[in-house]
C-alpha cells in the first residue's frame, strides 16, 4: 500500500512540471523582459521631435531640452567694426512682427518668462499643450537678453559672466545661440540654428543686422570691478554659418 501511494505521488509531481506549464525561473525572465520592453517605450515617449530632423528630450515635468548637438558651431571669425557703425546699425534696427509684453512674438502660441531661484532658468512655454522649452544658458544668471531678426524667422539669445576670472566658475566667458522661427504654431517651430562660445570677451549687448549677421557689443575688462567707472567697448559681426 505504501509503495502504491509513493508512485502515485511520484506521477502526480512529474504532471506538474508539464511542457506546457511554465516553471518559476522562466516566469522571472518572462518578468523582465516585460519590464525592459515597458521601459523601452517609456524611454522613446520621452523623446519629441522639435522639427523633422531635431529631436529634443523631455522629462516628466513637461520641460523639453534641445539636444545642443543639434546646433552648429559657428566657425567664421568675427569681423571688427566701429562704434559708430555699430550705433547706425541699431538706430536702423525694424521688427516685422508683433510682440508680446514678454518679447516674444504673437501668434506663435509661445510664452517667454524666466524662473530664477539661486539659478535663472528661461523657458518658451507652449500656450496649448503646457510643454515648456528650456533656452540654452551656462550661466547661473541664465540668459543675458534675446532677440528676433527683422523678419522673425530667427531668435538669439546671449549669456554672459562680467569678470575675467570666468574660469574660476565656468568653461566659455559668454555666448549665444540662435533658432530658426518656422512656420505654425507651438515648441516644434523653435529648430536649433547656431551656437557661439568665446573665453575672450564678455557680451554686454546683442542686435540683428540682417537675417544672417548679428552685431556684438562686447568688453574684455571687469565691468563691475571696485573702483571700475568706464569699459572700453569692442564691436564685431557675426555672419551666421558653419564653413
């Protein structure tokens, strides 16, 4: 009797490892692939596409980063010019668009405002989805000021430290990045255009001379420096390309 209750025990435990039955170690693996495949889609959701070939990261917040390797290094040294050439440049200055009270343009579905708490931070906000997108700075004062060329299909902005001893705080001493202003409506018509970093000279002001060329008003010494009452001023243009 014993025997007979042994080898029925024994087949009843061989059923139960049956093919089509799953043991435990591949229910763990099962488990994890599960889980790798969830977080793979996670990770693609997080990705949005700013313009057809300018992908931009965006986290659970709803803040969007462009990819900075997205923008082009500007290559061309700048050309020097006077003050005077400068100051005709600016007093010629238009703007063929409307703005806002934040400086930016109207009908583009976008909102300018800055955040600052021990940090600055500057952000487009998309006025329909919320989705707010991060404009580029280095600097704990966040951007300096920005700007729209004449005909608002380009966007600047500037950042910049006031003293020659940046490189106790930062790489660059100032820079600027500039957008392409597509047509439509929210954050997918900001396509990244062009970046510009120096260790020579702060940027105390920027303007568009035309739609490929800024003008630069900039300073080598320490602006607020003790004591520190004038700045010799040095002006340049920048022609907006990479070659």
């Amino acid at each position: 009797m014993k025997l007979l209750l042994y080898f029925a025990l024994l087949l009843f435990l061989v059923s139960c490892q049956s093919p089509g039955s799953k043991n435990h170690s591949q229910e763990i693996k099962d488990s994890l692939s599960s889980t790798q495949d969830t977080a793979s889609v996670q990770a693609k959701d997080t990705t949005i596409q700013l313009h057809t070939s300018v992908q931009a990261v965006m986290y659970q917040d709803s803040i969007v980063y462009p990819d900075v390797k997205q923008f082009k290094q500007l290559r061309q040294k700048l050309t020097s010019i006077s003050q005077r050439q400068y100051e005709d440049i600016k007093k010629r200055q238009t703007i063929g668009c409307d703005m806002d009270s934040n400086g930016f343009m109207v009908g583009k579905g976008l909102r300018y405002h800055q955040t600052c708490d021990e940090v600055c931070e500057s952000y487009l906000t998309d006025e329909q989805s919320g989705i707010r997108m991060f404009i580029p700075s280095n600097y704990d004062g966040g951007i300096s000021g920005m700007l729209l060329s004449p005909q608002c299909k380009k966007f600047a902005v500037y950042s910049s430290y006031d003293g020659t001893d940046y490189s106790n705080y930062y790489e660059y001493r100032s820079e600027f990045y500039t957008f392409q202003v597509l047509d439509g409506k929210g954050i997918q018509v900001m396509q990244p255009a062009f970046v510009y970093h120096t260790k020579s000279f702060s940027i105390a002001e920027i303007i568009w001379v035309d739609e490929n060329t800024l003008a630069l008003k900039t300073y080598r010494a320490d602006r607020y420096a003790a004591g520190k009452t004038d700045v010799a001023f040095q002006y340049y243009q920048a022609l907006l390309t990479a070659n």
